[in-house]
C-alpha cells in the first residue's frame, strides 16, 4: 500500500513537473512572438516617421503627384487604425505600394536624385526597408518555433488547455508582389 501511494505520488510529481515545464515553455514562445512583432512595429515607426520628411523635401518639385502623397497619408493613417497583425500586415503593404511610386517617380527627376535632403532621406529609408524585412524573418521565425510547440504531442494538449493557439505569419499583402504602376502623363 505505502509502495502504491508513493508510485502514484511520483507519477504527479512527474506530471505536475512537466505541465509546469511546457507552461512555462507556451509562455516564453509566445512572449518571443510577441517581442519580434514589436520589432517589425519600430521598424514600421521608423519608416513612418521618415515618410514625412521624405514628402516635404519632394513636395515642391513633384506638385503634379499630389496623388502618391494622398495615398501615403492614407496608408499611414491605415496602419494606425489596424489592430492585428493581419491588418498591419496590409496597411504595411500599401505604405510600401505607395511609397513604391513615390520611388519611381523620384527616379524621373534629375534635380531631385542631386538634393542632398532627398539622397539623406533616401538612404535612411533604404536602410530602414532592410531592418523592416530583417525584422519580418525574424518574426516568422518566432512564430513557426511557437506552432511547432502547440502542435507537438502532448504539449498540444496543455495548449489547448491553457488556451493558447496558432499563430498567423507575416504574408504579403495579395498584389505585393507586383510592381507598382505610374503614369507620368501630364494631361
């Protein structure tokens, strides 16, 4: 009897240790998902924040393109109003279908490419492009560690328990991946 009592109290021990493990380990995979989602937003800020000088030092030479600056003040003002990683995700996307054209566009003035504020902006965003993609790999990474996790046996049980569920990639926005169109007929 005192043999079967104390075989039945390891066997909780075990159990409780390892429920108390693979909480624990739900809980840091989601906080490192979370943690990199961070990093894509401060890169997403830093982009933001440049956008604006960006359109300021271009504004006068480009009056005809009000267009472009209406849409990148849209897709800003979209990018604050989403509130899950989906919608950030496309409102992210059309900042940089927005910003794509600004680029082309700038591309057809010679005095703009010899501005020394526009190169200065330009470089910085051109950085901040590669922290933004650096950071989304990251974040991918994270989350397929964190749905591996909660779909492995048995941790996906405690998963499931504990109400912890899969979470989303960073995809591209459907049409990322074509190249932004630009009329530069004046009629």
């Amino acid at each position: 009897m005192k043999k079967t009592l104390l075989i039945i109290l390891a066997i909780i021990v075990v159990i409780g240790a390892w429920m108390w493990l693979s909480y624990n380990r739900l809980v840091v995979a989601n906080e490192n998902v979370d943690t990199q989602w961070a990093q894509v937003e401060a890169q997403y800020q830093r982009r933001f924040d440049l956008i604006p000088g960006l359109v300021e030092s271009v504004k006068s030479v480009l009056t005809q393109e009000q267009k472009v600056f209406g849409d990148l003040a849209a897709a800003r003002a979209s990018y604050s109003g989403a509130a899950t990683v989906n919608q950030k995700a496309e409102a992210a996307t059309q900042v940089e279908g927005a910003l794509g054209r600004l680029l082309v566009i700038m591309e057809n003035y010679p005095q703009l490419k010899s501005n020394e504020t526009v190169q200065t902006f330009m470089s910085q965003l051109e950085g901040t492009e590669n922290r933004v993609s650096v950071e989304r790999n990251r974040f991918n990474e994270k989350v397929n560690v964190y749905n591996i996790i909660i779909k492995r046996l048995p941790t996906n049980i405690l998963a499931g328990i504990f109400g912890f569920s899969e979470r989303v990639y960073f995809q591209a926005a459907s049409g990322a991946e074509l190249a932004p169109q630009v009329d530069l007929n004046i009629n």
